[in-house]
C-alpha cells in the first residue's frame, strides 16, 4: 500500500503545483494554497519529511499571501481615487482577459476598472487613475502569488529529487 500512495501523492501534488501556478493569474482558482496542498501531499509519503517548523512556516507565508492578495486590488484601485464600480469592472474586465492571454490578462483588469468607472459617472481621470491603481493591485498581488508558488514548487521538485536519485 505505502508504494502506491508513494507514487500516486507526488504525481497528485505536481497537478496541485499546476493548479497553483495557474491559480496565481485565474481570480477564482487559489493560487498558493494548491501549491501548499501539494508540499503536504509530498510529506504524506514514506520519503519525505518536512520539518514542522517548515510545514508551519510556509503555511503562515501561504495564507498571508492568500488574504493580502484580497486586498492589494482593492487598495490599489481606492489609494488611485477608485470605487467599487471600477473594483467590479476590474474584475469582469480579467474574466474577460483570460480569453486574450497573456495581454488580455494584464490589460483587461486597467480596462475593465475605467469602463466600471465611467459606468458609474466618474469622469475620465478619475477613471484612468482607478485603472492604473487596479492594474498595480493585480501586479503586486500576482507576483507575490507567483513568488510564494514558485517556491513551494522549488521545495517541492527539490526534496522530490533528491528522496528519488538519492
């Protein structure tokens, strides 16, 4: 029994690894907490052993990362005069982009804020601002996603490699 699971946790943590690091530009999907179910898969296996102190670590890290990232967009957007019409409308407007990507991923969110903006009967700079202050919101949050991701996967195909060509 023990063999199997050693083989079947590793392959069902590398497809959370995927779903993580696609989590970290798709709104809906969790990003950094797939990667940490992955670590905790990998540990779940008779040749791997993370340390608790590790275990607690990352998941502290993964779950700071996973609030602020709720609200860096929210922040942005208000820090740059925005309201939540231009949140909303940053919202639909990456929906939208994940159908344009890797542009439209970016770009959508900018567009999708002014046009919620200018729905709502703000005038054009006050949208603009809304926009830019919603695209360095999803900036900062992605790539903190990213880097919090990219780790864990660094940790994970790490102790992977080592336990099997070792």
């Amino acid at each position: 029994m023990m063999v199997a699971l050693d083989i079947i946790l590793p392959v069902a943590g590398i497809v959370f690894l995927l779903a993580g690091l696609v989590g970290c530009i798709l709104p809906v999907v969790p990003g950094p907490p797939f990667s940490y179910i992955a670590l905790l898969l990998l540990q779940g296996t008779s040749f791997c052993n993370f340390s608790t102190r590790f275990l607690i670590v990352t998941a502290v890290i993964t779950i700071v990362v996973t609030v602020v990232d709720w609200i860096i967009p929210a922040w942005g957007a208000k820090k740059w005069g925005g309201s939540k019409a231009g949140a909303i409308g940053a919202t639909v407007g990456l929906i939208v982009g994940l159908f344009i990507p890797p542009v439209g991923i970016i770009v959508g969110p900018f567009i999708g804020a002014v046009v919620g903006e200018l729905m709502a009967g703000r005038d054009s700079n006050t949208a603009l601002k809304s926009g830019i202050g919603s695209l360095v919101g999803f900036l900062l949050g992605t790539g903190c996603k990213l880097a919090v991701c990219f780790t864990l996967t660094y940790y994970f195909v790490k102790e992977l490699w080592v336990s099997v060509f070792s």
